[in-house]
C-alpha cells in the first residue's frame, strides 16, 4: 500500500544531461538551445531502484519527472484500491508537477496520481517552481490558452455537479408534488362537501325543532342516528353490483312511503350497507309515519358526513406519510453517519417513486433478519433512487422490479433486478463513466451511476456490479457488514 510506504530518493545528480541530449526527448525538441541550456543547468538526474515508489498520489507536487530508462506504473486510488492506470517505458514521458504553471488559485497542487518504479529506472527532474516559471516566461500564450481549458473545464463541471443536485433536488420534489397532489385535491373536495352537509343539517335540526315533534322522539331518533351510523361503519364493503340493487331496493321501499326525493337519498344509504330491514326497524321505533320523511334524510346527512369525514382522514394520512417518506428519504431528522437497516430506505425509495411505477410489478424479497450496517443513509438513498429509477426507465412502465437483499459473507448485498432490454457488453463496460448516457439529449446526465458508484465504493468501502442479459438486468450494491476504517 502506498499510504505508509516511505519515499526515499537517491540524490539527484545536476549537469549529467547535456542541452544536446535534452533536446531528444521530445517533450523539449523545439526549444532553443539557450532554453536548453537553462533547463540543463536547473534540472538534474536521478536514480530509483526497482520496486520503489517515487511519488505519491495526494503528496504537494514539486517535482516534475520526464521518463530516461526504465518501466514505471502509475496508480490512483479508487476507494480502497489502487487501480493502476498506465504502465510505461516510453523514454520521454513526464509526470508529476505538470500542472504547475497554472496561475496560483490558492489551491494546493498534488500529485494525481502515484509513481512506481517497476524496472530500475531513470528520471530528469525539474523542480515545479522551475517548470512553472520556464512554461510562463516562454510560453505566455500557450499558459492562457491551457488555463482557459484547465480553468474552464473544472468551472464547466462544477456547473453541471450543480444542475445535477439542482435537477436532483427538482425530480424529487415533482415527484413528491405530483404524489402529494391527488389526496390533497380529494381531502379539498371532501372538505367542500362536508360543509354543505352540515349546513343542511343545521336547517334540518331547525325544521325538526319547528314541527311538533316531542322531546322523546327527538331523543329516539338521536339514537337511531348513532346506530345506523355504527353500522354502517361496520358493514363489509359491497360490490358495485350489489350497491346499485341495494339502492334500487332502498329507493322503492322509500317511494312507497312518500319519502321526499328518494333517488337522492337511497345511495347514501346503500353507501353504508343500509337494508330496508334496517329502515323498517327505523320506522316501528319511530311511530309516527309523518316524522319518517324527515328522519330519514336526517339520518342520511349524518351517514354523509361520516363517509366524507373519513375520507379526508385517509387523505390526510396519506399526506403525512408521504411527508414522513420524504423526510425519511432526505434524512433530515437523522444524523449523516450510523447504523441503519437497509429496509425502510428502500420502501421509501418505492414511495418516492410510485409515479414511475406504472403496471410494472414490484416484487421485494427482504431478508429482513439482515443486521443493521453503518452508512450514510441519505446517500443509500440517493443510490437505491438511481438504480430504481434507471430500472423503471429500461422497462419503459412494464415488467417486474425485484428489489432483493440478502447476505454474502461479510457483505450486505441489494439487488436491483429489472426485466428490461439489458445492455450489451460495449455499453455494460461504460455504464459507470461520469456523462455517459445512452438517453436522448436533456433526459439524462450520465451521472445517476457515477454518482452512485462513488458512493458505494468511495464513501462505504463497498462494491458496486452490474450483470445483464436481455429480460434480466441486476444491479448488485454489496455493502460491508462490519465496520470497515474507509466507512
Ligand atoms: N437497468 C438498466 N437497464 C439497461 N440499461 C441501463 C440500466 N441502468 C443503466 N443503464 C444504462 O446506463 C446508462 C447510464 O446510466 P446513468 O444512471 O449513469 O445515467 P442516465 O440514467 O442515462 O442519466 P440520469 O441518471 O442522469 O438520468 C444509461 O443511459 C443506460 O444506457
Ligand atoms: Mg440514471
């Protein structure tokens, strides 16, 4: 590991090389020999035996190496890998410090990347200082032109890292609008309803009063109220079919009686699973055939306002927990760094996304005895929304999503599985580059999996794999069970 590997260079020898010999390799083959005569006299040579390391990715880079003799690899650090990403003995090549021209923004340079020597080699070396005043003292124009694209692109990218969190933050919250949408308009709805209603029964109780009902009968048909309303809360719910004979069957039984407006009132009562047992049941308690009319669309009112009143409760929750989803999901009530059940951000996941789901099946298979793992779960979610998401995309709202989770060793493993059309090989091998996308230009970024990727593998030390074949695409996130230090 490069980390605790100490770097112990040979002296470094000035004046071995000549302007001459400078002059072949080809990074210096157009500069003038006093240039290389400069160059000769502030550069110097030295020596690395194989097998030693020469620079290392992170330290402050202050030198700048151009390749004599010999093979070296470079590597970077990719989570807790050092993945290596060329290996070389083209005599000329340079490394190191070979940023070091760019105008001083405060921000420390470092080595990109880590040099190893894997043959004895032999390097010329120039101190970043020197390398940096020689690049803008000869080459003015050349330094603004590589600042612009240096400078530039490193701008252009923390734009489109914004637009991403931006667009991010903006499909999530049309996500949960357009959720929150739909029992908001009906608990409204409910809500106007209800007042009319009651305001009907606050003529109806006035008329009731009025008339020359006694005191008793007031009080009995009170009673009546609670039951029939107890009732009904407790009926099984009836098919449509049998709902429309039962109206039919409630609206005759009243027409016989001159029940004022019947076709009005008989749904109201089917609603709630109200027979024409039950009416005649109200009537012998009644006693008094004048006061049917108006007990009836009494009783009706207040089976009316019951129905809207739940109905606003089962909106209402609905909101909440959509609201408790949202909060879960972007983890506002929780600490960044802890040890979660994998489970409850998945479901809310499912939540979030439940206007993508379409007719596609959703299938979970959780093995919920799974311990709990330490993680960021707002970045968890951010990775189960990509893949979900990306699954949803491929099957294009039909086909089965199977989210499953289930252990592998010393691994917690999720697995995304979708029945979409699947990547073939070239594009298997490219899913996880930063931009790329096989979506149409302004529908994807290219940066759903290399965002996820970083954060599995970077930021939890674990693995992120995909394996495909037409009709059977999974995602694997394999998280370590225990802690692990890089976590
Ligand atoms: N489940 C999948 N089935 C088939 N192809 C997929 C699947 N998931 C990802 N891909 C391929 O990988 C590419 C990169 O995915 P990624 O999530 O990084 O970006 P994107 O989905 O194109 O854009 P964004 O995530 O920003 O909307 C996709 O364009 C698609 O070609
Ligand atoms: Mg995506």
């Amino acid at each position: 590991m490069t980390d605790t590997e100490e770097i112990r260079l040979e002296p470094c020898e000035p004046g071995v090389l000549t302007p001459a010999e400078l002059k072949t390799l080809f990074l210096f083959e157009k500069l003038t020999d006093e240039q290389l005569t400069w160059i000769a006299e502030h550069g110097c040579t030295v020596r690395v035996a194989a097998g030693n390391l020469v620079i290392r990715e992170g330290d402050p880079a202050e030198a700048m190496f151009v390749l004599l003799s010999g093979t070296i690899s470079l590597t970077r650090r990719v989570g807790q890998d050092d993945v290596v990403t060329t290996r070389t003995e083209q005599r000329g090549v340079y490394m190191g410090a070979t940023n070091a021209y760019l105008r001083d923004d405060g921000v420390p340079r470092n080595y990109m990347a880590s040099m190893r020597a894997l043959s004895d080699s032999e390097f010329f070396m120039l101190s970043a200082t020197d390398f940096g005043w020689l690049m803008r003292e000869w080459f003015p124009m050349a330094i603004h032109l590589l600042e612009g694209l240096t400078l530039g692109l490193r701008n252009t990218q923390a734009a489109i890292g914004e637009r991403q969190r931006l667009a991010a933050l903006g499909a999530l919250s049309a996500g949960l609008m357009h959720e929150l949408n739909n029992p908001a308009a009906a608990a409204s709805r409910a809500t106007g309803a209800l007042r009319q209603r009651v305001a009907a029964m606050r003529m109806k109780l006035g008329k009731l009063a009025a008339g020359k009902v006694a005191p008793d009968r007031l009080t009995a048909l009170l009673e009546l109220q609670e039951e029939v309303i107890e009732r009904a809360a407790k009926a099984p719910a009836l098919t449509a079919m049998q709902t429309a004979d039962l109206e039919d069957e409630l609206g005759d039984w009243m027409e016989e009686r001159g029940v004022t407006a019947p076709w009005d009132v008989a749904p109201v009562f089917a609603q709630g699973n109200i027979d024409t047992e039950c009416l005649s049941q109200i009537e012998a308690r009644l006693a008094s055939p004048e006061l049917l009319d108006q007990a009836i669309h009494w009783i009706g009112y207040a089976l009316e306002t019951e129905q809207l009143m739940s109905d606003i409760e089962d909106a209402t929750g609905r909101v909440s927990s959509l609201v408790l989803a949202a909060k879960r999901y972007s983890h506002l009530d929780r600490a960044a760094h802890q040890w979660i059940d994998v489970h409850p951000g998945l479901d809310s996941t499912l939540v979030m996304l439940a206007h993508k789901i379409g007719d596609v099946r959703v299938v979970k298979d959780y093995d919920r005895s799974l311990p709990q793992i330490p993680a960021h779960p707002a970045e968890l979610n951010q990775v189960w929304t990509n893949l979900i998401d990306n699954a949803f995309q491929a099957m294009g709202g039909e086909g089965t999503l199977t989210v499953r989770t289930y252990r592998e060793d010393e691994r917690l493993v999720v697995s995304i599985g979708d029945t979409g059309p699947g990547m073939p090989p070239e594009i298997r091998k490219r899913v996880f580059e930063p931009f790329f996308t096989t979506k149409p230009v302004g529908e994807g970024t290219g940066l759903g999996l290399d965002i996820s990727y970083r954060i599995v593998v970077n930021g939890h030390g674990g693995d992120l794999t995909v394996e495909s074949q037409p009709g059977d695409t999974k995602f694997l996130v394999r998280l370590p069970i225990s802690e692990s230090p890089a976590a």
